[in-house]
C-alpha cells in the first residue's frame, strides 16, 4: 500500500494528538490529582501541626489543670461506696428503727442497677462487688472461734498447705479500681413504717445526715385511726460508683448472742426469780443472825476488860 506524503503527514499527526490525548489521560492527570490531595493532606497536616504547637506551649498548664480536674473527680467519688448490699439496707433499717421513734415492720431490698458512666456508655467496664452476706460473714467468725478452742485451722489442708475459700472469706472492706471510668449505680430499698409525724420528719434529716450518698426517693403515708400513728412506706435511693477511688466497708451490725438454755424462757426465768428471791432473803437473814451473834460474844470480853482496867486503877 503506497501512502502519499500528505497521508503520511496527517498519520503523524493524528499519532502525536493520541500520545498527547494517553499521556494527558494516564500520566498528567493522576499526577495531577495525587499532587492535589497531597496539597491538601499538607494543609490539614499544618493545622494540626500549629494546633500541637501551640499545646506544647501550654503544656505545663493542661498538665497542672489535669491533675486538678483529676483529684476533684477522686474526692468526689470517694463520697461513694465502692457498692451496696443487702446488709447495708438491713442496717440502715434497723439503725433508723433503733434511733427515731419508729417502728420498721418489713424491708424491701432492691437490685443494683446501672444509672450513669462519665464516658457516656450505656453500661459499666466495672465489675461487680462479690455479694457476700452477713451470713457468711458469722459463719467465718464462728468457725474461727471453734478453731481457737480446739486448737485448729480449719483453713490448713490435709497437706499442711494453707488453702483459701472463697464461699466464706471475709471482706470488711473493698478497695476500688482506680483506673477504670467511674459509673454510678443504685439501689433502691422500700422499707415499711409506722410512726409518729415527727418522727416521719427526723427520718428525712435522719437520712441527709447519713455519710453514704442517698436520697429519699418516695414517701406514702397515711393516717391509722387505730394507734394514732402514721403508716406507710418509704423508697431510699443508696447510690454507689465503681471506678475511681472508691472503697467498700461493711456495716457494724452490732453483736448478736446465739442460742438459749431454755425454749421456755418466760415461765423458766419466772421461777428462778422467785427462787433467787427467796434465797436472797435466805442469805440476808443468816448474816444478820451472824453478825448478832459476833456483837453478842464481843460484849462479855468488852465488860471484863473494862471491870480489870478499874481494879487496877484503883489498887495502885
């Protein structure tokens, strides 16, 4: 095939449009691009690089502020019990019974639920105080008590080697995980009253006063024509918080005396009186005839010393 030279020229060219047209296309235009994002990677770059600039000015400040932002957060949650069990409540109860006039009949003890996390989360990393009760607690004290008395230890094995249950070990006091995020939780306990108006009054100041972090959540009351007295119930809110420098101890419920030397206490103890009683007087009667006795042999001796004394004045 013979091309002219005019054919020849306007190949030429239409090759050189379409290296242009490829090299534009597949060479210029992604360099292109990339060099744009990377313009605008450098700009978003350099925004971040004053803004760390000028951090690392203020450094010492943030630094200071966080330390301080950090210890209000501790001693404010240190205002809260690591958790909260059933004896808690129990004690509450019976502590409000024993210091306002006040009758407490039945206490509802609620569950502990999640209320709050300060990264926003809809639940807690925490985890949850081993529910250990008070008796368990005097399970341990007694056997440790038959331990001392016999001269054992119940918590040797067979091997000599100590070993540890964890059903029954005693916890008094709980120390929270300080680097976890604080959450708050609460429990709600009903508990079931009867009293007088002022004493329905000192149990509202009776709670405020409390150390641990609670608030009165609902009072019902109404009037009972019957003992002139208010009955109703009460809804205490008790709120703990894991995470933090937060800290469990348990309550004092006082001492408790176990067992009676007799299942008829009342007519038993009436008879013992009366028994003790009489011996009593028994006992009374015969040292007054002894002492009697002791003055009545004393005067004799007390005359004849006083007659000799006389006869020997009046020889000399």
């Amino acid at each position: 095939m013979n091309l002219s030279m005019r054919d020849k020229k306007i190949l030429l060219m239409f090759l050189g449009v379409l290296l242009f047209a490829l090299s534009f296309l597949f060479v210029y235009k992604p360099q292109m691009e990339e060099a744009a994002q990377i313009s605008a990677n450098n700009d978003s770059l350099q925004e971040r690089l004053s803004q760390l600039l000028e951090l690392a000015q203020n450094r010492e400040q943030y630094v200071n502020d966080t330390e301080t932002m950090q210890a209000e957060i501790d001693e404010y949650c240190k205002q809260f019990p690591y958790t909260v069990r059933s004896e808690d409540g129990i004690v509450l109860a019976m502590n409000m019974e024993n210091s306002l006039d006040m009758t407490i009949s039945n206490v509802s003890l609620g569950e502990r639920t999640f209320v709050y996390s300060m990264d926003g989360g809809s639940n807690a990393d925490g985890t949850e105080a081993p529910q250990e009760t008070m008796m368990e607690q005097g399970n341990q004290q007694t056997q440790d008590q038959i331990d001392q008395i016999e001269g054992t230890d119940s918590s040797l094995g067979n091997d000599g080697y100590s070993t540890i249950d964890s059903s029954n070990s005693v916890q008094p006091t709980i120390q929270g995980d300080s680097t976890g995020t604080p959450a708050l939780y609460r429990t709600q306990d009903t508990v079931q009253f009867s009293g007088t108006y002022k004493s329905l009054k000192e149990a509202v100041k009776y709670l405020a006063d409390q150390s641990g972090r609670m608030t009165l959540d609902n009072v019902n009351a109404s009037f009972d024509s019957s003992t002139g007295n208010l009955t109703g119930t009460m809804t205490i809110n008790i709120f703990s918080m894991t995470g933090g420098s937060t800290s469990y101890s348990a309550p004092d419920a006082g001492s408790t005396v176990y067992g009676t030397d007799n299942i008829f206490g009342t007519i038993e103890n009436t008879k013992k009186s009366k028994k003790s009683k009489k011996k009593a007087a028994e006992t009374v009667a015969a040292d007054t005839e002894a002492q009697q006795n002791q003055e009545a042999a004393q005067t004799p001796t007390d005359e004849t010393t006083d007659s000799t004394q006389s006869a020997e004045a009046a020889a000399q």
